[in-house]
C-alpha cells in the first residue's frame, strides 16, 4: 500500500491542543496548514497557505479537514485539483447561512463541483453550524462518502471529541480508497 503525507486543515479560529486534529497531527506525524490570522480568516491566504503545506508534502497527501477548512479545501480543489490524494472532511461549516459570520461569509458561496479526488464526509445530525440537509448537498456535490454521526454537535472539543480515536477508522478506510484509486490510475498509465 502506498504511503502518504497528512496535512491537517483547521477550521476557524484553529483546533487548541485537546482537539483530535491536534492529536491526529502528532499520532500521524501530520503537518498543520500554518495561517497567520485563523480568527480573520481570507480565502485566499487560507488557499495560499494550503498550497504551501501540499507543496512541502513529499508522499500523496491525504488532507484532513474539520469546519471551515472543509470549505476552504473545496475551494482549492475547485481551482487547482492536484497534489491531494484524498480528503476526510469533517464537519463542514455553512459559511451561506444566515447566521454565519461575516468574516466566514468571505468564503461562500460553497464550491459544488465534485472534489477530483476520494472524499469522506463526516457530518453530525445536530451540527449548530451546519444543517443536516446542508451537509447532505455538500457530500452530494463533492461526490463524498457521507457518514452521519448521530448527536456528535461540531465534532470538536466543545461536543466531547477531544482525541476521537473511532475517528481514525475513517480515515484508515478513505486511505485504502486512495491507495485503490492510485493502483487504477497507475495501472492506466502502463496500458
């Protein structure tokens, strides 16, 4: 099976030291997208320091992305496309609704083309920042996996996932999917 580098996509306001993307970063030796502002965030310092974080990668990169940075992951995607092997999108922000931020607004509207890569989304049935229908279209236009949790608020520490190691079986599954997808498109280059 191939091996990949994973790059941790924060969201708003960054993920503090007891959230799982912090502990992901340090089980899996993962690099952290480094924003200068994640409380004022723009879209395209966000992209700019994406870019950045895949450029430095020296293996397919499976990047892992909670809130907003799911947005702005789709965003990238949208203009780039290459240099991710896959995607664990965890918790989605909805940067349309009508409450939302207006520093998060900056990012809408919401990419719908399909991610060029394996996607997973993972999206909880009472997320106070994403309605179910909401994340439902996002998985539907990114052609994501969906998997719903049932009562697991934004996934973040806030709603009890500080190291969320059943977590981690998700992302074991979505790297066999891109080790899969790299076999397919190896072999097609050889034919």
């Amino acid at each position: 099976m191939p091996s990949f580098d994973y790059i941790i996509q924060p969201g708003w306001n960054d993920s503090p030291p007891e959230h799982w993307q912090s502990h992901w970063q340090a089980v899996l030796g993962a690099r952290r997208v480094a924003v200068a502002d994640w409380h004022d965030p723009h879209p395209e310092l966000w992209l700019s320091a994406l870019e950045a974080a895949l450029a430095a990668a020296t293996k397919p990169v499976i990047v892992v992305a909670h809130s907003l940075g799911c947005i702005a992951l789709a965003h990238y995607a949208r203009r780039h496309g290459h240099g991710i092997a896959a995607a664990l999108l965890v918790a989605p922000a909805d940067v349309g609704r009508d409450d939302a931020p207006a520093c998060l607004r900056r990012f809408a509207p919401v990419p719908r083309a399909p991610l060029p890569f394996p996607a997973r989304l993972i999206a909880s049935s009472n997320d106070p920042f994403c309605p179910g229908a909401r994340a439902r279209a996002m998985a539907a236009d990114w052609q994501a996996q969906l998997t719903w949790l049932e009562g697991a608020g934004h996934i973040n520490v806030e709603s009890g996932h500080q190291r969320w190691e059943q977590g981690l079986s998700h992302l074991v599954e979505l790297r066999q999917a891109a080790a899969a997808d790299m076999r397919v498109v190896a072999r097609r280059r050889q034919a």
